[in-house]
C-alpha cells in the first residue's frame, strides 16, 4: 500500500493512503530490516604541514620557504554510495524470478538487499535496495525513463543547496522520516533521481 505525504498544522511531512511509497520506506517500515545499523558519514580535514628549515649559520640571502601542501577538504553535499536500483517491468513477476534464478537476485516484494560498507569508513554499513516495479507505477513520474536511481548523500541541505546554484532541476517534494531525508531531481535527459540521507544509527 502506497502513501502521500501531506502537511500537518505544524509544519511536519505524514503520509496518506494513496501515493507510492519508496522501496527504501518500504524496507524501513519493516521491523526486522531496522536493526540495520544506518549512519551518516563524519567528515573531517585533513592537514598536512611541511615545513623546512634553512641550513647553515651564514646565509647571504633569505631562502624562501619550501611551500606547504594544501589543505585537503571535504567538500559537504556528497555521494556516498548507491541506496536503491529501482526498474519497471510488464512482466514483473517473471522478470523477479529470472534475476533470482541466474544472478541470486531474490525479491520477493519486499525488495532484495544488497550490504555494503563505506571504503573510509568500514565499520559503517548500508545497503542497496533492488527492486523492480509494475510498468503501472506511478513512483518514476514524472520521468518518462523505465528506472530510477536512489543515491545516498551525507548532507541533503548542502547538495540541494549547490545543486539549485548550478540550475539542476530539483522536485519541490521533500519527505522527512525517522530512518531519513527523501528529496528528488532530474538529469540532464530528465531522469528522476531520488536522493536520501539516512539518519544516524541510535546507540
């Protein structure tokens, strides 16, 4: 069953019965997928020094100083993996059991998981959500493109922020739920991309 997301008095994002829901909400509302540890990626600088001396007591003229390397910085507005391969099919449940069959790919709707780890930062871990949809499915529009995309970001606010000064088209819809940020954009083509930021794991 889809939902739609509406404002309440407050301000805050809920669902009604009748708009799609993301695979990615899907797993979520699922209780025994939410003992996946979620986590969002802390970022620091890093800031290497090199700093050289002149050698010598007699020195004839200043020797300049050997430059330093640069400040490396993480730029804020990221991606950090891929969070859902989503697809549409006219032969949905055929399509589900040839991808079980031959690459172990096994969705029986509720999605197949696929676990990853960050490569700076093992301990964290995600999954990608593969799932493929009905060709009814409303969930892609208003794309004309037959999949989608979910990428997981660290910071949706500094993204969408960057993102609306290079004019990327960027949906108005935003959804706010406690295993994370949903927001949508488009390609070049006009592919609807769906963006999430999970919110940290609770310890």
């Amino acid at each position: 069953m889809g939902h739609r997301c509406v404002r309440t008095a407050t301000g805050e994002s809920r669902r009604t019965l009748s708009e799609p829901i993301s695979p990615i909400e899907e797993l979520m509302y699922n209780p025994r997928m939410q003992k996946i540890p979620w986590s969002t990626i802390a970022l620091g600088s890093l800031m290497l020094i090199a700093a050289a001396s002149t050698v010598g007591q007699e020195v004839k003229s200043p020797q300049p100083e050997k430059s330093k390397h640069p400040v490396k910085t993480e730029q804020r507005g990221r991606i950090l993996g891929i969070g859902g391969v989503f697809f549409k099919s006219a032969n949905r449940d055929p399509m589900r059991e040839w991808y079980s069959k031959h690459l172990g790919l096994t969705d029986k709707g509720g999605s197949a998981m696929l676990p990853w780890r960050e490569h700076d930062d093992p301990p964290k871990e995600h999954v990608t959500v593969w799932t493929v949809f009905p060709a009814s499915t409303k969930y892609f529009d208003p794309s004309p493109a037959p999949f989608m995309i979910n990428y997981i970001v660290d910071d949706m606010d500094a993204l969408l922020d960057r993102l609306k000064q290079e004019g990327v088209k960027i949906d108005a819809k935003r959804v706010d739920e406690s295993y994370g940020r949903f927001a949508w954009i488009y390609d070049f083509d006009g592919n609807k991309i769906e963006l999430w930021q999970p919110l940290p794991a609770k310890r």
